[in-house]
C-alpha cells in the first residue's frame, strides 16, 4: 500500500466538515485523481460546502446513503473505484445523547454495508474515526492506537463498533484497511451545532455562550488541514491493518477556547454562560500521534492557532452559516438549550 496513489475515490460523507475540506485539499495535492462525492445530504452535508469544486472535470456528486449497499455497490462499478474513504457519520455527542438509533444505523450499519461492497469488489478502504473511541483518558496519559476502547456516549460507541469492523475484515478477509482517528478537528465549514462554531457565531451575534459544566473539559483541538494531511499521509505510506491517531499531541481546556474565540474577535468575556453539563461528558482526550509523524507527517498547527483561525474563517463568512442558524437549526437550538439560557434565539 505503502506509495501508492488511488486513482478513483468514493468520498463518503464527502459533502459534510471534514470530507468536503478533504475533498478541496486531495484536488489541488492530486488533481489528475477522481473523485465521486456519495453524500446524503442530511442537515450537516450541504452542496454549498464545495460550491468552489463542483466546476472541477475530475468531481463528480452522487446523492446517496452508505446504508444502501445496491447503490453503493452500482456506483463502485461505475466508477472504477480503488478506493473508499469513509467520512460519511452522525457525529455530535448532543444529537446521539436524543436519537441515539440514528447513530448505529449510519454510523455502525452503514460502514459495515461499505466493508461489504469493498470485499466484494476488492477495493481499498480508509475508516475516518475519532479520538473518543478511547473514552476519558486520566492525565497524563495519552492513548495509543492499540489501546483498548472505552467510549461512553452512544456517538463513541457507534464510531468504536464501526472500527472494531474494519479491524475485523483486514483480519477475516485480509481486505486493505486502514484507520485515522481524529481528536477534536475545527475549520472552514463545520455545522454550527458544533462547540467551536456555536461559540464563534453565537459571539459574533452578541449571544451567551453555553459553556458546559465548569468548562475545564480538555480536548486536542486540530486544524481540518492538518487532519487532511494525517489522512494523505496514511493513504500514501501508511500499512495495512493499522491505526493511526491524528492530533496535535497537546490539548486544552475549553475555558481556554472560550477565551481564543472571545479574544480573537475582540468580544467580551462576559459573554460565558456556565450551563447544566451534558450526560457522561468525559473530562479528557488525549492521544499520542508518534506513529503518525513517523509516517513523515508535522501538523502546522497548535490547538491555539486552529481556533483563532477558524473563528476568523466565521467571521469572515456570515454568508454561509447564517442561513444555517436561520433554517432547521434554530429549532434544534431552541430544545438543546431552552432550559439552559434565559435566550434561546438561534
């Protein structure tokens, strides 16, 4: 596996955060490759995401949903697919904490429907994963990637089920696997719903920012770039079977995030509002990405830096997140945090 270069990518999920930013990033770093975008097009994943790509002779777009192994299948052949990257999930800790069912149907169903068309067809396949699959992490621990599982929400569990799969058909059926967990990743075009985009918009429109608990929560926040080449460098010279962490090695306390938002774009710190903590929220992640930057990979990025940037990036682009706030969102808000803040207005 190890120098290769795929040449026909199904992108999976390729239309939401991490997968459009990977998107953008393999067509400049590859752009003889191709790539088809298989997105269902949920409330995370939005067209708008690659409005700059869609021109590209070498993108192409398939709405559809990974649980559907007929299509999937259909569309691998084709394609002439060599090569499965799987950010297609449900991902917010809050939203699975509701519709918890949700999560295993996408997130465990779905991958094991896109392990099955990759046997079938003897294509590669790369699990996009998370950090919270290891569960709270004591300091001043950090986990490694054959460290046991222990997630504690059903988001984790779903993600951990799913790479307890992949790790099971690189066993079973000697299918090329391999996986990136992600620690906690921030940039361009990630849904409001989530911590560092919630707080930059909620401070750009002069809103409380709900910070949970007493907000010493730590968390590795890294840059969606750096995610990007920890993922390059596992597909281009990473082996098969194995797992790689990626992150910046460090993590901080979300007080501290608070803060880089709030500073970044000259708001005051009054604006925290010290909210009823969510349901088995774990205090910690921590992971260790030596094996990663064995591979000869260097984030450029301190969990500092990616915040500041990323509340610039919103900042700068009211145009899109504002019609998110506007829609759909404004009622998930409302019942997320009604019993939280005395202003619940989206």
């Amino acid at each position: 596996m190890s120098g290769t270069l795929p040449q026909n990518l199904l992108v999976t999920g390729g239309c939401g955060f991490i997968g459009s930013n990977f998107v953008r990033f393999w067509l400049s770093r590859h752009p003889q490759c191709r790539i088809v975008v298989y997105d269902l097009l949920t409330y995370a994943g939005r067209q708008e995401n690659l409005a700059d790509c869609w021109a590209h002779p070498n993108l192409q777009l398939v709405i559809g949903d990974i649980s559907n192994q007929e299509q999937v299948l259909q569309v691998c052949q084709d394609h002439a697919i060599d090569l499965i990257i799987n950010f297609a999930a449900e991902t917010h800790v809050d939203q699975s904490i509701v519709r918890p069912l949700v999560f295993t149907e996408t997130n465990v169903r779905g991958t094991h429907v896109l392990l099955e068309v990759a046997r079938e067809l003897e294509i590669r396949f790369h699990q996009v994963s998370t950090d919270e699959v290891y569960g709270h992490v004591p300091e001043p621990q950090q986990r490694l990637e054959q460290d046991a599982l222990s997630p504690r929400s059903p988001y984790a569990a779903s993600k951990a089920a799913a790479d307890q799969l992949v790790q099971a058909y690189f066993i079973t059926y000697g299918l090329r696997v391999t996986t990136t967990r992600g620690s906690n990743t921030v940039g361009p075009y990630q849904h409001p719903e989530k911590a560092v985009p919630l707080f930059s918009t909620n401070a750009l429109l002069d809103r409380e920012l709900p910070v949970y608990g007493d907000g010493l929560q730590q968390r590795d926040y890294t840059h969606v770039h750096d995610h990007c080449t920890g993922i390059e460098a596992v597909l281009l010279h990473g082996q098969p079977g194995e797992i790689y962490n990626v992150g910046t090695g460090a993590e901080i306390a979300n007080l501290e995030m608070v803060a880089v938002i709030l500073d970044t774009l000259g708001k005051d710190h009054r604006l925290v509002k010290h909210v009823k903590d969510r349901p088995g929220h774990d205090r910690r992640y921590s992971v260790n990405v030596t094996k990663l930057r064995a591979l000869g990979w260097v984030p450029q990025y301190t969990c500092q830096q990616a915040i500041a940037e990323t509340a610039q990036w919103y900042a700068g682009h009211a145009d899109w997140w504002q019609p998110i706030r506007e829609g759909s969102f404004r009622q998930y808000y409302q019942e997320q945090y009604s019993a939280r803040l005395p202003d619940t207005g989206a």
